[in-house]
C-alpha cells in the first residue's frame, strides 16, 4: 500500500531547483553523496521562497491544511519543521506538539485533544507527532488497552475520510531512519547540552523495542494507508536530503499560484514637528556586554 519512491516535485511549483536523486526503498537506507552546504542552503532557499508563495494561496484561498509528521525517534521530524515553518507567518501557519495527555484528557474521547488544533480557513497546522501516537509508543510501551488500540484503528481512518470530506487536506509523512543512524544521533543529543532536552527516557527506552515498534509501524500503514491521504515515506538517514525532499514533496501536493503583490514602495517618515526625545538617562537600557 505505502509508496516506495517519492513524487516529484510540481515543476511549476520549484522551477529551477536542482534535481535531488529520488528516496530509495526506505528500508535499504541507501547512501547517496554528501551534499554540500552551499548547494544544500540555496536550495533551501529556493523552496522557502515558494513555500510562503504557497502560504499566501492557502490564505487567499482559504484552504485548511494539516501535516502529520511520524517516524522514529531522531528521524528528522523537528528540524524538517523548523525548515518549514521557518520563513512563513506563524498566523497562519502553527506547530502543534502535544505532551503526554493529562488526566482529565485520559477520560476524553482520545482525538478530542488533537481535534481543537485543527485549522480555520486559510491555516496550514504541522502536526510534530499526532494521533498516531496509540498506534505506536501507546501500543508498545502499553500504555492503551488492546481494546483501546483495536479502537483507535477502527475509527482513525473514518476520521481521516470525515476530514477530508470537510475540506481539510491531510497529509501523512513517516520519517524512516536506520538502526545505525538513530544511534549516532542519540550519542550527539548526549553530548550537546543544547540538544539534551530532546533525548526523553522514553526515547532511550524505545531503542530496546526497535523491532516492536516496526511491527506496530507495519499493522498501523496496512490499517492507515488509505487512497484518499496515503502514507508518504521518507528516507531521512541524511537530515539535508529529507529536509528538501519533504519540502519539494509539500509544494508538489498543494497546486498554488504565485500571488506576490507588486513592489512596495515606504511612504515618507512623518516630520517630527518638535518632538523631543526624553534624556536616555531616564530609560532601563540592556547592557551591551558584546
């Protein structure tokens, strides 16, 4: 059911963007040759360019979009956000990453915390981790019932099929990462104390439940992987590559049109008319310590 390779990407959306080589099957990880920076920056470049192109459809248009961002721990997920989100209103465009439910959510309806983040008119929301959250770490840690889980997969693709006859656009990508590559990850979080935070207990634990947690990938595509809003696999063993794959992926889904307004010309500062500064001896300045 799921997709082996990539589409390309919208050739009206990204004109002249480099051709990055297609995702090999995922679970070959195959290497490709290092991407340099330089190449890798302007391409970023480029399609941030065309993402707030798309954004400014999106609003015009009023469509609602949602994003669902899955895979393995370390896969990429955050910083493929960061790159997306990076360069687009954030009035229109929100980050929705859950913590683990409280105990008055425990007693709700389990997609009644995830529904209230659903856009308006006009909105894009990237979800960083999302529903899908009983179907992998809740079923293997234990965390749900079997009933509950056996539940979840019932309704989670009656509700994708209800959104989208709603008007809202779903979009699913699963970041899949090697065992070898998730580790050299791991050992960077531990030794950078600005990236500590990202290394949960749970994190560390799911590395004794690799193989579990790819069973549960495997049940979860054969229930999720639908027609209407497929699975979109990702080859994220290199970060850059899966950054401008997911991008140019992105804009090839959203067919938009450039909407730029014409250039903007500053109207002249008002004259001061006799305005007198007050003594910057009466303001808390920041000290400039650099």
């Amino acid at each position: 059911m799921s997709k082996d390779k990539q589409e390309k990407p919208h050739k009206n959306n990204a004109e002249g963007s480099v051709s990055l080589a297609p995702a090999e099957n995922n679970d070959n990880h195959a290497k490709h040759h290092e991407l340099k920076g330089k190449t890798y920056e302007k391409e970023l470049g480029k399609l941030q360019v065309e993402l707030v192109k798309m954004q400014e459809w999106i609003r015009a248009k009023g469509l609602k979009v949602i994003v669902l961002f899955e895979g393995r721990d370390a896969a990429g997920k955050g910083g493929t956000i960061k790159r997306i989100t990076e360069t687009l209103n954030p009035r229109y465009c929100r980050v929705v990453a859950l913590p683990a439910p409280t105990e008055k959510e425990l007693t709700q309806w389990y997609f009644q915390r995830y529904v209230v983040h659903l856009p308006s008119a006009g909105e894009m929301v990237l979800f960083d981790r999302s529903w899908y959250n009983r179907a992998g770490v809740e079923r293997v840690m234990g965390f749900c019932t079997e009933d509950e889980y056996r539940e979840f997969m019932r309704s989670c693709p009656e509700l994708e099929r209800m959104l989208i006859r709603s008007g809202v656009m779903v979009i699913k990508y699963w970041f899949s990462v090697s065992d070898e590559e998730q580790e050299k990850r791991f050992q960077a979080r531990i030794h950078d104390p600005t990236r500590r935070w990202k290394l949960s207990p749970m994190d560390l634990n799911a590395r004794s439940h690799w193989v579990e947690y790819s069973k549960a990938k495997d049940d979860m595509f054969a229930a999720t992987d639908l027609k209407q809003c497929p699975w979109h696999v990702v080859n994220a063993n290199d970060k850059k590559r899966a950054r401008l794959n997911v991008i140019s992926h992105l804009l090839s889904l959203i067919p938009y049109k450039d909407l730029t307004p014409p250039p903007i010309k500053l109207p002249p500062r008002q004259k001061d008319g006799g305005y007198v500064r007050p003594p910057m001896g009466d303001q808390t300045f920041v000290p400039e310590k650099y």
